[in-house]
C-alpha cells in the first residue's frame, strides 16, 4: 500500500529491515549501558552484570536510565529510521496524528479496562497450562529474575519517586514499543500483505514472546492484539500509545499504593498474581468486542483516506 510519499522499497522489506534495525539497536544500546552505567556509577562492568542479574535497590536510579536506554534506542529510532527510509513523512507513516476525536479517547479507556479484565482471566489459563517439570523450573526462574529486578527498580518512596515511575517505566516503554510494534511492524506488515488481521496476530505474538514470560504470554498476546485493533482502525498511534500507557500506569500505581502502606514489593507480585485465580473475566471479551464496534464506527468517520 503506496501513497504519493513512499520512496520505492516495499513495506514488506520494510518490516524486515526494520528487525535487523531493531536487533542491531539492542546491541549498541547494551553497549551504551556500560557508559551509562559507568558515568552514573563510577563502577565495573562486573558490577554491572552483576546487578542485572540480581539487581541492588541502590541503582535504581541508574537501572531506570538504562532501561529508558534500551527502549528509546532499541525500539523507538530503529522504527523512525526504517520509516524514513520508505516514505518521505516518516511520522505520518508511523501514525503519529493529532486528529483524534474525544471519543475515540473514551472508548480507548474503556476498551483498556475492559481488556484487563479479560486478561486475568488468560493469566488464570497460562498458569494451568500443563508443561514438563524442566520447563516449569526454567520459566519459574524468568519470572524469579523478573520479579528481583522489579523489586531492585522500582524504588516508589514518594510522590516524586511515583511521576518519574509513570514517565521512565510506564510512558517511554509504551511510546517506544508502540511506535516499534504498531506503527513499524504491524504497519509495514499489514501494509505488505494487504492482510491487517495477519499482521496483528504475527506482531502480538512477537510482542508477547519480546517480553520474555511464559506466565505472562497470553495476556501479552491478547493486549497486543487489543492494542493492534485500535491502532488499525484508528490509524492513530497515540491511542495504542494512550492505551499502553495506562496498562502500565495501573500496575505502578496499585505497587505505589501498596508500598505506601508499608507492604514489600514481592508479597504485593505474589498478591497480584494470586488475583488471576478465576476463568469468568474471559466472558467480558464479548463487551471488548462490543466496545471495538462503536470504536470502528467512530474511526472509521473521523479517518481520511490514504
């Protein structure tokens, strides 16, 4: 799918340049991490994989550096850079409009919330799927990893501590993965096949295995399909980024609150995840689907054509 600004390459090379970009912005940003971690630190670079291993509380600050790192340059210009490869207004590929309609805003809340509640319900599945006791020790040690470096990072002693969080680990991930998943890959994708359902599904399962959870794949595989529909049919990649965005906001304010009381941060992991014992949430798809319906009409009015 061309317009009167594409430069000639195909959006189907398109998302496979944008892969290798993607790879190599890992790479050089881990590298980046050492000065990072250096200038911050005045420490070795033992002590470093040491603490990404097991994270200490006493570098949060730095690890949080690191990690907004990782995702502006790893994500975010791999995707700006493919996009101005293929098109001469790479933002406008990409999504980035500010022609958005206060109800696409509302139903993009709603569709959120709603979707949370599904994606308990696929927590509750993942956790029962039956797999060999060698992979179950495996992914228990991911998630053992993942849960230290939350633990490590997440530091929220005040006010202050809490809007950094929302800025460094809830807004830059959800503006640089969207831009990378929705408006790179699943855009260039969909524009390739000319199949958009196709795309998202592909996108979603690269999104959910990119954040390294057994226990977490199909919930990340849902809300990467939920944040792919809103994105195709608004065409708007502030609302998947909006949407995103508020996914993450809601887990760090529930561990601000409850760190607030004095409560440590693993029991408030283990306490959340023990939440996702029920199967009824899947049924609320039906009014995430309900909700997509009136979110497409809308969209679908308030879009221009290509």
């Amino acid at each position: 799918m061309y317009d009167n600004h594409s430069k000639g390459i195909s959006y189907l090379a398109g998302f496979f340049i944008l892969i290798a970009f993607a790879v190599a912005g890992l790479i050089f940003a881990s590298l980046l991490d050492i000065s990072v971690w250096q200038w911050m630190t005045g420490t070795s670079i033992e002590v470093m994989k040491k603490n990404i291993e097991n994270p200490n509380p006493a570098y949060a600050t730095t690890l949080k550096v690191m990690q907004a790192v990782n995702a502006v340059v790893g994500f975010f210009i791999p995707a700006v850079v493919t996009a101005t490869m293929l098109n001469r207004k790479p933002l406008q590929l990409l999504g980035f409009s500010r022609n958005i309609k206060a109800e696409q805003v509302g139903l993009t809340i709603l569709i959120l919330g709603a979707s949370l509640i599904v994606g308990t319900s696929l927590s509750y599945f993942n956790h029962h799927i039956p797999i060999p006791e060698a992979w179950k020790i495996r992914f228990d040690r991911l998630e053992d990893s993942y849960n230290n470096q939350v633990e490590a990072i997440i530091n929220l002693r005040n006010g202050v501590d809490y809007i950094i969080a929302l800025v460094v680990m809830a807004f830059i991930p959800a503006l640089c993965e969207e831009t990378l998943f929705r408006g790179g890959l699943q855009n260039f994708l969909s524009r390739g096949t000319k199949n958009p359902w196709l795309a998202i599904i592909i996108v979603s399962i690269l999104f959910s295995l990119a954040h390294e959870s057994f226990y977490g794949f199909l919930f990340r595989f849902f809300l990467g399909v939920v944040l792919g529909a809103i994105y195709y049919y608004s065409g708007k990649l502030w609302l998947s980024i909006l949407a995103h965005f508020l996914n993450n906001a809601i887990s760090l304010t529930v561990l601000f609150v409850y760190m607030q009381k004095g409560k440590p941060v693993r029991e408030i992991i283990k306490s959340d995840t023990s939440t996702t014992q029920s199967s009824w949430g899947i049924l609320v798809v039906i009014i995430v689907i309900g909700l997509f319906i009136v979110f497409k009409r809308i969209s679908t009015a308030n879009r221009r054509p290509e």
